[in-house]
C-alpha cells in the first residue's frame, strides 16, 4: 500500500492514508464522497437485485450533477492514468468501477478523479505491464458500457497527450495486446 | 428435476407442451436429450443420453476417430433418449444441433444426422453455440438469475457476464483451455481417460501434500496456461520426482509424487480462475457465479469458488457431471428457447463451424445475439 503514499507525492489523484496498524493488518484510507464511474455511464447490464441506488432512473443522467460532459470525464481518466504510468506503477486491475470521480467541495471548483483499490498494483517500467493495463480497461469499457469505443478512444487520446514521447511505443504494443486471445481475428 | 417459472423477459410462455431433441457432438462426447417446456413456463428434462469415446492412457482423442465414434453410435444413443422420455420423432417439435464451436470432423457428423432427421420427419431444426447451451443449461438448473459466469473446459476457459442480449467475454484464456491443459497432463503421467482425465488428476490431487512453485499467469482479466503445462511437465524430468510415488531409500524425504503436482496444478490454475472470476464479479456487482463446463464438477474449483463467493457475500452455482459435461440436453434447452423466439436454422444455412471460418460468420460466445432475455 507504500503506493498510495508514492503516488500521491507524484501528483497522482489517490485516496489519501488515514491511518496503518500493520500489526492488526489495518488500513485506514480518506472517504470520497463521490460516485464510481461506472454509475455516471450508462451501463447495459440487466439491473442487479439491489438496483442501482434504487432510484437513478434513465431519464436523468447522473453525469449532470457533476457539470461534466461524458468527453471531459474520459479526458479526466485519461490524464490521471496517464499520470500514474509516468511514476512507473501499473495498477493491474483497471475498471470504471475502480475510478471514482470526487463531488468538488466549492460551487466554482471542478470535479476530481481519483483511481482506488490498488490491491492489484505493482512497480514497473514495461511497455508490455502499462499496455495490458490499458487493454483491461477497454475491455471493461467494452463489457460494461454499450457502444463504448469513442468514449474509450477519448481516453486514451488524453492518455497519449499526458505521455508523451512513451505513448509511440506504447500505442504500437497495445495494438499487439488486442490481437491476443483465441478465435479472434480470421486466422487459422 | 426442479419445475422453474420464469417471470419476466421477452420469452412468453408457449400455448401448448413444447419438445425439443438436441444433439452434441463438439468433441469425444455424444449426446442426445430431450426436453419439454410447458405452458406454465415451467421445463422439464425427459431424458438426457450420452456415450463418450474413451481413448487408452496417454493417448487425446483425434477427430477422425471421434466422428467415427459419433456415427457408430449416433443411432443407440438417440434411439435410448427418444425411449426414455417416452415419444416418438414425430411428437418433436424442433431439432436442436451444436452448430459450434468445436472440432470440425465430429461437428459434421452430428450435423448430418440432424439434417437427415429434420428432413425424414418435416422438423425445423435449431443450430445452437456450444458455449450458449452450457449457460443456459446451467441457469435452467441451478435458478440462477443474472450470474457472473465461468465457463471452463477442454475446449474453452471463459469469464462471462451477460449485458444488453449479449454474453460478454470479461476475461479468457490467451492460449489454452483450462481442461486442455489437466488433460495434457493426465497423459503425461499416463493417468486413466475413463471417465475423464480430469477426473483422475482431481482424484490424484486429493492424495498431494506439496505444493510445488509454478508460474501464476494471469494477464490482465485473461489468463495463460500453455507456460504452466510446461512448467509442470520439467517437474516429471526433476531429480525428487516419483513416478510410482514412493521413496527410493529409507532417508528418501524430498521428493515429489505425481500426486503432488497434480494438487499443484490444479491450486495453481484453479486461484488463477477464482481470481479473474473475482474480478469481474467485483466489477459488475453480481454476487452470483455460475460454474458450467467439464471442469466445472471438479469439487476442488467450486470449493475454491465457494470460499472467494463466501467472503464477498454471493454463492456458487455448480452442476454435477449430468449437466456440466457436454451433454445433449443443454443444446435442446438453448435451442428450444431459440425456436420459441422464432429462430430456427434453415437447411442450407444448417452448417457448422469449428472456430471462425469466415469473417461474417464468426462464432464467439458474444457474437450471438440472446433474444430470449431482456
């Protein structure tokens, strides 16, 4: 969980450390008070038993009361993902329900992403870890948000722009990533 | 066989007693099963055949033989399921074949004899996606009502979860099956292929005690076998290895027992399927999983799942060998809720395919559109 605390200093939105009781194995982290991604999206599911806060009816996007619009939200993803890459720490589980997006504490500020649940996360400089990242969250997108392939084209889009000069590499073994898996393509 | 009504969804409930025949014959099982859907929306299975072809120790089964074995005994197999469930061909009203995916030579041999039926006896028939019946077989039986599904077997390693008429794949494996990879190593230790290698390596495993270190190769949401088979079969060359399990002098303590890398593997693969599983459970919020496929009755992975369920609040849904081995009344079930949403094969589109032959006929699990849920 030293991740947290590293990736706070590299600027990266993270839920803040409370408290470590390593002997009892406790770990007190901030409350955000916000929403996961995956709830501001519009999802395909079939509602689960709970529902979904019971009253988010489709007629109201549940993006408006954040003042955002479903583009400026990838942009956010993108650039914070981005951001964590750029400190080397590859979160290994991304999904929109690992993102969270913070309620801005004053009217004139703006809303904040922050990534959660590093359970998953680990420390390195590959090409090969940060693209597979990159694949798990398309294909949540893809698994959880209907038509969602210009909405993961914008996040990306941000994350290539926050990288930079690594996002060359990195574009070119995401694409080989994609082509993994069986009975695919139109081979063999 | 428990009565389930189904109350909500696009699926009516039909005017009059509905049967439904289905064939399998993807790989080295044969199966034929006959199911009734009732006006009350409840379903019933009347009977549910199957012969599997059953090649010596060390040996996979090729699909030539397989088909062969298909032909031989197609008649008895079907014959015995018409005779238990007591109709004739003529009471059908639809016959329901495994289209795919699969391996190709038994695929069209039990294509053919559904063909022939359908023509010898005027029934429209149902091409069904083998992954499809195993799900929908498994909802059927277990009541589940929107699980995470795991579908695991010698031809197929598969994390589902259904959305928007679609089943969609979360995570699978990038190379292997799982089932695959047990079997391949059941051969390499010359273990029984009756009644599966699969089982012998479960039975196997239950007498390991060490746990040997093996790669652990999940990948994102997918995972990866093929480096772990390998992995497993260097122990066989190991110096402590035993192939008769026993120690060859009397101070002989550290050694390894086919035993103990069967319990291994199985650990090793078994947390690497709860893991992924976990995940998207996490993701989509369900708090139901739904073991299907061969694998799916070893009793070590729905233990293993049981627990992982168990913490997060949720509970496994599992079937034993009946209905978790491919059989042939999970393709009629699918395929008769098919027919009941109007969709049936005609006789020259009632081909088959192994994997993705063309491109506008590609046969993945989320390429088939579920009409029949809302």
């Amino acid at each position: 969980m030293c991740w947290l605390l590293g990736l706070s200093r590299s600027g990266v939105n993270v839920p803040g450390v409370r408290m470590v009781d390593a002997s009892e194995g406790l770990l007190g982290i901030e409350w955000i008070e916000g929403s996961s991604v995956k709830r501001l999206l519009p999802s395909g599911a079939e509602d689960s038993e709970e529902g979904v806060d019971g009253v988010s009816a489709e007629d109201q996007n549940p993006l408006d009361a954040f003042q955002l619009s479903v583009d400026a939200l990838m942009g956010l993803i993108g650039v914070e993902i981005a951001k964590m890459h750029l400190a080397d720490i590859v979160h290994g589980d991304l999904t929109t329900s690992n993102m969270m997006l913070r309620r801005p504490s004053s009217p004139d500020s703006t809303p904040e992403l922050v990534l959660i649940d590093f359970g998953l996360s680990y420390h390195s400089t590959l090409v090969e870890d940060k693209a597979v990242d990159l694949y798990v969250l398309e294909r949540a997108f893809a698994s959880t948000h209907p038509d969602s392939e210009p909405m993961f084209a914008s996040v990306l889009e941000a994350y290539g722009k926050k990288m930079g000069k690594e996002w060359t590499a990195l574009r070119r073994r995401l694409d080989d990533v994609r082509l993994r898996g069986r009975k695919r393509s139109m081979v063999g | 066989m428990p009565a389930l009504l189904k109350q909500f969804g696009p699926l009516k409930n039909p005017d009059h007693p509905l049967l439904a025949l289905g064939l399998e014959g993807s790989a080295n099982k044969l199966g034929a099963g006959v199911i009734k859907h009732a006006p009350d929306g409840s379903s019933m299975v009347l009977s549910n055949v199957r012969h599997t072809y059953i090649t010596p120790p060390g040996e996979g089964f090729q699909p030539r033989d397989t088909a062969l074995h298909h032909r031989q005994w197609a008649f008895k197999v079907i014959r015995e399921a018409l005779d238990s469930a007591g109709i004739s061909l003529s009471d059908l009203d639809c016959i329901c074949y495994t289209k795919g995916p699969g391996m190709g030579a038994p695929l069209q041999s039990v294509a053919l004899i559904a063909r022939t039926l359908s023509l010898l006896h005027d029934k429209p028939l149902v091409g069904v996606n083998h992954c499809v019946g195993h799900i929908e077989m498994g909802r059927e039986i277990t009541g589940a009502k929107n699980p995470v599904v795991l579908y695991v077997s010698g031809g197929n390693t598969q994390v589902i979860a259904y959305s928007r008429q679609c089943y969609r794949i979360f995570g699978e494996t990038l190379d292997i099956a799982v089932g695959n990879c047990l079997d391949r190593f059941a051969r390499v230790l010359n273990l029984s292929n009756s009644p599966s290698p699969g089982y012998n390596i479960e039975q196997e495993a239950k007498r390991g005690k060490r746990l040997v270190s093996l790669p652990y190769t999940t990948k994102g949401m997918d995972i990866s076998l093929s480096g772990i088979l390998t992995a497993i079969e260097a122990y066989t060359q190991d110096k402590r290895f035993r192939p008769d399990g026993l120690p060859k002098f009397t101070d002989d303590q550290d050694i390894i027992t086919p035993a103990d890398l069967c319990f291994s593997l199985q650990e090793t693969v078994f947390s690497m399927l709860v893991e992924i599983t976990e995940r998207a459970m996490a993701h989509i919020g369900s708090k139901e999983v739904l073991i299907v496929g061969g694998v799916g009755c070893n009793e070590r992975l729905q233990e293993m799942m049981g627990i992982m369920a168990r913490e997060r609040d949720g509970q496994v849904f599992a079937t034993d060998e009946r209905f978790c081995i491919d059989n042939g009344i999970m393709i009629a079930q699918a395929g008769l809720l098919g027919y009941r949403m109007g969709m049936t094969t005609p006789l020259t589109k009632s081909t088959c395919t192994q994997r993705i032959e063309i491109k506008f006929d590609r046969f993945r699990t989320d390429e088939v559109h579920v009409t029949w849920r809302a």
